[in-house]
C-alpha cells in the first residue's frame, strides 16, 4: 500500500502504527537505486513528499532547524561553507533537486558527505514518534555501528539544529572521490569552528559511521592554529580514523590523505578566520 499524507502528523502516526513494515520515501534517491537492483521496498511505503512545510528552514535562537525534506539543492545555497560545499559534492543537479537530508541521515552511509559536514557543525537530531513526543539527541550519538542509528523503526526525522552563519567563525569542506562529480567519497572532511576557538573535526567513509575526530579536537583545543599544532592534528587524525580497503581505496592511502586534509582544513579555517579579524 502506499501512503501519501499531507501533514507530518499524519506521517507520524501512520509509521508508529506500521513501524518496520512501511518504508518511508522522501527523494528516493536512495531507494530507487536499490529498486533498480532489485531490492524491494515491501507492501508499505510512506511518501513524505507531500508533507507540507517539511522542506523548509527555520530560525531559532541562534540555530537554523533543517526540517528533514530539506533537499540537497537548498543546503548548496546556505551561508555555511562546509555544508554548502557538502551539499554540491552530493551526484548530479537531478539528485540534489530531490535528495534530502533526512534521507541522507537515514540510510547512514559511512560515505555521507551531509553527515560528514552536519558533524562538524556539532548536530543535534530531532527523532519524533507519534505518541512519544520528539526527542533531540548528538548527530555524533545518532550513528551507532554500521547502516545502524538511533532511529526507531516506529519513529521519522523531524528536524535538524545546526548553528546560523553569524554563530560560526569558520568552515571549510574537502571531498576526495575518483572525480570531479556524481562521486562517492574515498575520504571526505569537515571542520567548524566557534569564535570562541572551539573546532570541530569530522571524516566520512574512513570508519563504519561518519565519525568525529574528538582526540584530534582535543589536541587542537582553543589557541592559535599554529602550523605546528597543524601538523600534530594531522599526525593524530591518522591514527583516530579506522579505514578499511575496499575497491575504490586502500586503508593505508585513506588514512594518509586524513592527514593531508586535516591540514588542508585547518589552514582554510585558519585564513578565514584572520580574514574576519
């Protein structure tokens, strides 16, 4: 059967009633290619397509609230560089125009270059339930081991809180795939940082989930960024991640290029910031 409510709330409801058994379908980007392959979506699916105000962007105390229709095309055009540049990394004009970053969420890809830069901005998650309520938790606590969240199968993304332009210092994004476009990420990287000095570091397809780099973030603390702190983030960012081989990438060259990124990041998010001093 397939489902097509107009408001959330119905969606809601009808995925808390169903649970596992229906499949929810935003852009289906994802789906499709799994549908082309021959993987069935089963007997239920849930369109969210026509969920009214799902795509919007809303204002909140010093944070941007992504609702989860928001697509791939809209982030591109943020004042965010990391997620802007994550978001026009992500396939062709077609699946940007339909792609959404619930969906992107969802299906938990340790290649996610929107999971890759949402991290770096330090996420939270809205996860709602028809009865429950919602509930806000760390993107970082969203991912759990691989293709694995916190989602519930009675459950739907709502919304995501990011901070706005003006709360951010700076941002930078770097994507290494096998070309210039419609690539999957051999290694991707964001960095974020606060005006008070606080820096986030994030890596997708080098461990089971888009991962934070904490260790290194702990290393690189507040001060300056020095080129020798430069260089210490990068030596630790190489030991942090966990690549693997496979056959786009060898383990050996993705942890090496975490190295290089790390610092190509950490140089841009430098110059912005004394740009902005």
């Amino acid at each position: 059967m397939f489902h097509r409510p107009a408001t959330f709330a119905k969606a809601l409801a009808i995925k808390a009633d169903l649970g596992g058994r229906v499949t929810p379908l935003a852009g289906g980007t994802d789906l499709i290619v799994g549908l082309n392959r021959g993987t069935s979506l089963g007997e239920e699916v849930l369109d969210l397509s026509g969920v009214a105000d799902y795509g919007d962007i809303d204002t909140e105390n010093g944070s941007l609230l992504l609702r989860g229709g928001v697509t791939f095309a809209r982030l591109a055009r943020l004042d965010i560089r990391c997620l802007a540049d994550a978001a026009r990394s992500v396939g062709g004009p077609q699946i940007r125009n339909r792609g959404t970053i619930a969906g992107n969420l969802a299906t938990a890809s340790p290649a996610g270059d929107g999971s890759a830069a949402l991290l770096a901005l330090d996420a939270e998650v809205e996860i709602s339930h028809a009865t429950r309520g919602a509930r806000w938790i760390k993107l970082a606590d969203y991912f759990l081991e691989y293709r694995k969240t916190a989602l519930g199968d009675d459950e739907l993304i709502s919304r995501i809180r990011i901070p706005a332009p003006d709360a951010l210092e700076a941002t930078a994004w770097y994507k290494i795939g096998k070309r210039g476009a419609v690539n999957i990420s051999v290694v991707c990287a964001a960095a974020a940082r606060w005006p008070d000095g606080r820096l986030c570091l994030a890596f997708g397809s080098v461990a089971p989930v888009p991962m934070r780099a904490t260790e290194t973030e702990r290393l690189i603390g507040t001060g300056p960024l020095t080129e020798e702190l430069i260089h210490q983030a990068a030596q630790c960012a190489m030991t942090e991640v966990r690549p693997i081989d496979d056959w786009r990438a060898s383990a050996d060259y993705r942890r090496a290029m975490c190295g290089v990124l790390t610092r190509r990041l950490l140089r841009a998010v430098r110059a912005d910031s004394e740009g902005k001093g």
